[in-house]
C-alpha cells in the first residue's frame, strides 16, 4: 500500500526505481547487495514489511525475518553504499498504557509477534553502525493499492446491516499521501539542519495524521463519507463493541496516538487532521 502511494507522490526531483517484491527480496543479502550496487542510490526508502498483523502470530519466524532481519540488511547495504535509509515502523511497538502521545523516546513494549517484530527492524538498523537513517513510526495507514481499514469499512458497510467495531482502542489514521510527503520533508531536513552543530535530524520520529479516534469513531465517519459521496450502502448499525467481544489472534494496544511534535520542530511542517485526509481520499478514491 505505501508502495504504491510512494510511486505516485515522490516528488520528480528523485529519479525514482520502484522494486517489488520479486525483484528485490529485502531478506536476502546478496540479492540487496547486487541491487545496490547497480543502482547506486542516495536514498533507499524500506515499505516492505509482513504487515498481517494476526497472520505474524501464527508465522512468527517469517514476521521475525522481514520485519526484524530485512531492515538490518539494508541498513548495512546503505552503509556501505552511502545511501540514507528510511524505514517505516509502527504504533504497534508500545503497549498503549501511556495514555498521553507517544513521544520518540519512550518506553517501547509490543504486545504482539507484529509489534515485536518491526521492534528489532529498528533496533538492526541501529546496530548496523549507519548514521543516516530515519525510522518513522506511523499509525493506521489507509491508501490505495492495499488492504486497510477504510477499504474493510466500505466493503462491510456494504454488505451487512450491522457492523461491529471496537471503541476502546484509540489512535490515529494516516493517509498513505501524507505520509510520503512527510518523509520527502524530512530527507530535505539534512539540507537546513546539518551544518548546525549537535543537531543530526536523522534518527527516529513519530508522524501521523493529527487527533486521534478510536476504530468505532474512524469506522463512523467512513460510512457517512461513502453516504455523502451517493453511496447508499446496506448498513444501517454500526454498534461500539470492546476489544474482548471481538477476539482476535493478535493483541492491539488501546492507546496508540502518537506525538508530532519532533517532526513539527525539525520540518516547521503543518500536520493535517485525519478527518481532512480521509475527506480527501474519498474525493480522490469517488472521482
Ligand atoms: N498498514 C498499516 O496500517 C501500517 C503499516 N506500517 C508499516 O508501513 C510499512 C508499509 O505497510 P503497508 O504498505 O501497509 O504494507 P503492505 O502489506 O501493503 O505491503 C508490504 C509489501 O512488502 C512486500 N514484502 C513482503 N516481504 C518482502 C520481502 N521479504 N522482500 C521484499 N518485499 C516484501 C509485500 O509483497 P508480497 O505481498 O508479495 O509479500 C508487499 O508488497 C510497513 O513497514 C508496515 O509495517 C506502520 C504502521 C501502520
Ligand atoms: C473489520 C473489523 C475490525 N475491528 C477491529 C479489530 C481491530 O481491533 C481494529 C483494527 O482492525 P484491523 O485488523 O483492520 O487493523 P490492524 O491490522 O490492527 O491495523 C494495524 O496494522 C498494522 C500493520 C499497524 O502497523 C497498525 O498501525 C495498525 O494500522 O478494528 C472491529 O472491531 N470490527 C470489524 O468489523
């Protein structure tokens, strides 16, 4: 899904070389080592990932293999080729007790395979002596070209009259748009900020779409947006449930929102509200 987003909205000033999967496998050393070498990038970008959340539980050592093993490897193909790297990682490594926005540094403790998993990719590329990365933990992606949410909401709402949705999780969507132009943001950070001493921008920041909701609230406006864009699905409920009356394999935590503030010092960038965005991808996916 970020993929795609990524080959529609990086800005023409990149010359820009898209691999899939099966032309770049980021588990296979050799594999990333000769693709490296070909294209000899400034900056290699890592949306791949084993992203099922419940399906990590049930294949934990290829959760661990992509998600923890795969960014190592291209941490120290970025190192040796000097390239930047950026990786995507997620809300999913806290536990959700906070309470209060997320902020870089604190505590992480994953309460599934997923969040554990994508916890030791950003602890491989810490260890792979790169200085030049940014890890950026995002939250709730929807965009096109993947399954997510908002696509789950629109298919449900249309064919079922009631709909089920947890409300004592909370957190933040993201559109896949903003999330590309947030990263474009930082990579032009070095720019402004290198030459100040003591202040490297790169490292780990948080970024979502502004607010925050729970699944129920997201799932609510969803199905008034589908309504408004003269859709007249076959839902006519949508219940607020908690987390245990709808069992899952996986553990999610109940308070994931996290804060912007770093990525706002260091790009001055405006964060617009997960309401806008979906407003927008709707108008986008509708028209
Ligand atoms: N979706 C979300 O809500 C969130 C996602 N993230 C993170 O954002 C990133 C992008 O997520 P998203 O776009 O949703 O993920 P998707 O599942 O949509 O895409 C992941 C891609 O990675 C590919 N892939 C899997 N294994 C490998 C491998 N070994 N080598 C190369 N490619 C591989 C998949 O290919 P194939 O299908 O062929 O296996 C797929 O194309 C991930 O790091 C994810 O953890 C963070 C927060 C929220
Ligand atoms: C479809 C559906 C889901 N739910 C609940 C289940 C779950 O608690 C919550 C979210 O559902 P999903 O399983 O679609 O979302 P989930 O896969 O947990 O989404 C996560 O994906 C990974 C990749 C991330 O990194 C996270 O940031 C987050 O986006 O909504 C309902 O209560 N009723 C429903 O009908």
């Amino acid at each position: 899904m970020l993929g795609t987003m990524f080959r529609q909205r990086m800005p023409s000033i990149y010359d820009m070389h898209a691999c899939d999967h099966d032309a770049l496998d980021i588990t296979n050393a050799e594999q990333v080592g000769e693709v490296v070498l070909r294209l000899r990038p400034q900056v290699i970008v890592n949306c791949a990932a084993f992203a099922r959340v419940d399906a990590c539980e049930t294949s934990r050592d290829l959760a661990f293999l992509v998600n923890g093993e795969g960014p190592g490897i291209l941490a120290r193909a970025a190192r040796e080729a000097g390239a930047v790297l950026v990786h995507i990682s997620t809300d999913y490594v806290f536990d959700g007790c906070k309470k209060q926005p997320y902020v870089e540094d604190d505590d992480t403790a994953p309460l599934s395979v997923y969040g554990l998993s994508k916890l030791r990719g950003e602890q491989a590329i810490r260890e792979s002596g790169l200085e030049r990365y940014f890890i950026v933990r995002t939250s709730w992606l929807y965009g096109p070209g993947g399954g997510n949410f908002v696509e789950t909401i629109i298919r449900l709402a249309q064919e079922r009259e009631e709909l089920r949705i947890v409300a004592d999780q909370i957190g933040c969507p993201t559109y896949t748009r903003d999330l590309v132009l947030a990263i474009y943001r930082l990579l032009d950070a070095p720019r402004r900020l290198d030459p100040v001493p003591g202040k490297s921008p790169y490292g780990t920041y948080h970024f979502s779409d502004d607010g925050q909701c729970s699944w129920f609230e997201f799932a609510e406006v969803i199905v008034a947006l589908l309504r408004q864009h003269g859709s007249e699905p076959a839902v006519k409920r949508i219940l607020p449930i908690r987390t245990e009356d709808y069992p899952l394999p996986a553990a999610r935590p109940s308070w994931s929102v996290l804060s912007k503030a770093k990525y706002r010092q260091v790009t001055g960038a405006r964060v617009s509200h997960w309401r806008e965005s979906l407003k927008d991808y709707f108008e986008a996916r509708f028209t």
